[in-house]
C-alpha cells in the first residue's frame, strides 16, 4: 500500500502480485527464468521498501515542498514518487546551473490532454497542471525531462507560471530540465525509500522492454552479466538478481 503523495498522504492499495501478473505479460528478456528472476527481484524491493516508508512516515515533514510524480509504464499506473522540490532548487542552486529558454508552444495543460480519454496517451509536449492562475515571474521553472521512453515531460515545479506565461502570450520561460541522470545522482531529492524505487523500477522496465533482449548470440553467462550492469537494480540499489 503505497502512500498516496497526491491526496493528502493517504495510503492507498495496491495488489503487487496482480500488478507483477500484469507485467510479465511484456516480454522484456528471451529468456523466462531470466525475466522471472527480474520481476520478483523487484517485486522483493519494492515491498520491502514500501514497509520502511510506512515505518518511517511519522518522520515525513509536510511544511516542506514536494510534488507527487505519477510513475506510468506506458499507460499502466505504478505509483506515486513524492520528488522534494527544495532540495532540487539546492542542489542546482549550489552546482550554478544555468536554465534554458523553453517555448511557451511546447507545454500542454494535462486536463485537456487527457479530455475524453480513458488512460494518459503518451505526448511529446511538456504537460502541466495549475488549480489556478499566479503571477508570472522570471524564477525557472522544474521540468521532468527524462531521455528513457516515458509517457510525456512534466513541470515539477512553476505550473502556474507556465499558465500564466501562456495566458500573456510570452514566447518562452526559463527552466531546468531535469533527465533521469539527475535523479540517479541525487537520491536525497526523494522523499522516502519507496519513491526512489518505483522511479527507478520503471526506468528499468521501460529500459528493458525497448532493448528487444531476444537474441541468442549472447552466451547465457555473459547475457547474463550483461543485463544485469544494465539494471539500476544492481548499478544503485547493488542487488545482484541473477544468483
């Protein structure tokens, strides 16, 4: 039961085993028993890492910033990543990096991408997703810009001014886009232990399944060893999962 950053931190259910079910329907490797051992690894993980989250939840400070990341694999949901938006304006602010000009063009508000559609279509547009109109200021906006295959960009943070930047017709707005090299480099910008892992479980899925792993010129042991330096499973969290 993941918790639920997006409304209030409420805990919300979530059958890992019908969802596990459901993914090993997509064929990531040629071998089953590689893919097998794949998916319950993870499985492992993520369970694991959604009961130290809950074991530590009283620790959480609500007076900080976050924004809660909708982790999609294609269009199916995976959960929630709670992303602490001070840290990631501390951490650039101390590395003195510079923002980039983005077009006003390239941002789609979600509510009417997602007019009359059942499940969130994949777009190359930046979506974002303000309650209201704010003030527009030149402070960058965050984007989440990941160069692995995911649904769409997102604005993390300044999804009023990017409205606002829209609304007055400005041709562009400064901002940081942010690939998921960053988010590999700095766990501390996660909130708890369970959004690192599922962010980090989907770039693996989303990883695997497009590499088509479906040769056999590969001996098996050295397939093997290949795939896994290529998982953040065993290159971040250092879980061997081929034993």
């Amino acid at each position: 039961m993941p918790i639920n950053y997006a409304v209030n931190f409420e805990k919300e259910f979530v059958d890992w085993d019908n969802l596990f079910e459901f993914l090993n329907q997509f064929p990531l490797f040629h071998n089953k028993k590689i893919q097998s051992k794949f998916l319950n690894s993870w499985k492992k993980q993520i369970i694991s890492s959604e009961k130290t989250s809950y074991q530590n939840f009283t620790n959480f400070d609500f007076n900080k910033e976050y924004f809660p990341l909708k982790i999609l694999f294609g269009t199916q949901w995976l959960g929630w990543s709670c992303l602490l938006i001070d840290k990631i304006e501390e951490i650039l602010f101390n590395g003195q990096e510079s923002p980039c000009k983005i077009p006003t063009s390239h941002f789609l508000d979600e509510a009417e991408h997602l007019k009359g559609k059942d499940f969130f279509e994949p777009t190359s547009k930046i979506i974002y997703h303000p309650s209201s109109f704010g003030l527009f200021s030149y402070i960058p906006i965050l984007i989440f810009s990941p160069h692995f295959p995911f649904p769409c960009s997102r604005v993390i943070d300044g999804n009023h001014r990017v409205k606002t930047a829209i609304s007055e017709n400005h041709p562009d707005i400064s901002g940081y886009l942010l690939t998921e090299g960053f988010f590999f480099n700095h766990p501390e910008i996660f909130a708890d232990e369970f959004s690192r892992t599922i962010f980090l479980f989907c770039y693996d899925l989303s990883n695997f399944v497009h590499k088509n792993y479906f040769s056999d010129r590969f001996l098996p042991l050295r397939f093997n060893k290949k795939i896994e330096r290529e998982s953040t499973l065993f290159q971040l969290l250092e879980i061997s999962w081929l034993q």
